[in-house]
C-alpha cells in the first residue's frame, strides 16, 4: 500500500511541477519523449516500457540508494546524503533538462522510501510504476 502512496506522490509532484513549467513556457516533451511518439508501435512501447520501468529502476535504486546513498549517509546524515544523492540523480539525466526537477523530486522520495524501509525493492518497485505510466502517458499524449 505505501508502495503506491509513494507512487501517487511523485506522479502529483511531478505533476505539478510540469504545470509550473507549463506556466512559464516549458514542455514534457523531450529527445525521449518525441523519439517514443516518432515510432509508435508494439514493440517500441514495450521497449520503452522494460527499459524505463524495468531495467533502469532496478539498477538506478541499486546505485543511487542502495550504494549512493547509504555511503552518504554515513558521511553526511539523511537529509544531505538525500539531497546530494538526488542532486546526483539529477544530473544523470541531463539530457532531458526540462525534467530535472522531476529526477530531483523522485531522487529525494525515492532516498525517503529507502530510508523507511531499508530496503531499495519498495523504491525499485515505485520507480519502476512512476516510469511506466509516464511512458504510457507521453505514448497516448
């Protein structure tokens, strides 16, 4: 069940953040975006579908909270290993720079479910639900 409060939290903040953007003249769409809408098929949506809400979710919470992280934590306490593993996070996805807030946002929830469960499979699992309903929604989008 917190699985998907967690879910629908980033899903509403990311959300929100894209309105924010929208007020000020920026789009969701993006080099990813536009080359999933460019080949709309079975087979490209399934690809987007196992490689964004598969593949990347489990070796990104593997990496960013599982290792990242935790050796931050150590160093720095939760709230700057949180941040900077997020800020991190961010930076990994640079080339969709109008997201970066979104990986920002979803860096610091997905560092808090972690934190909340030390484990990074409740992570893995959200981030892999997140990621799949974006792909379907910039796919019927």
């Amino acid at each position: 069940m917190s699985i998907a409060i967690w879910s629908f939290v980033l899903l509403a903040a990311s959300l929100l953040i894209l309105y924010l953007m929208s007020l000020f003249g920026g789009s969701y769409e993006n080099s990813k975006t536009e080359s999933i809408q460019s080949q709309i098929s079975l087979f490209t949506v399934l690809i987007a579908v196992v490689s964004a809400g598969i593949v990347s979710p489990v070796y990104e919470e593997i990496f960013y909270r599982g290792f990242l992280y935790r050796w931050l934590r150590t160093r720095c306490g939760r709230g700057w290993a949180s941040f900077l593993s997020s800020a991190i996070f961010m930076a990994a996805h640079i080339p969709t720079y109008n997201t970066l807030a979104i990986s920002f946002v979803a860096g610091l929830i997905f560092a808090w479910t972690y934190e909340n469960t030390k484990s990074v499979i409740p992570g893995m699992i959200a981030h892999g639900l997140t990621n799949t309903i974006f792909v379907l929604l910039t796919v019927t989008g």
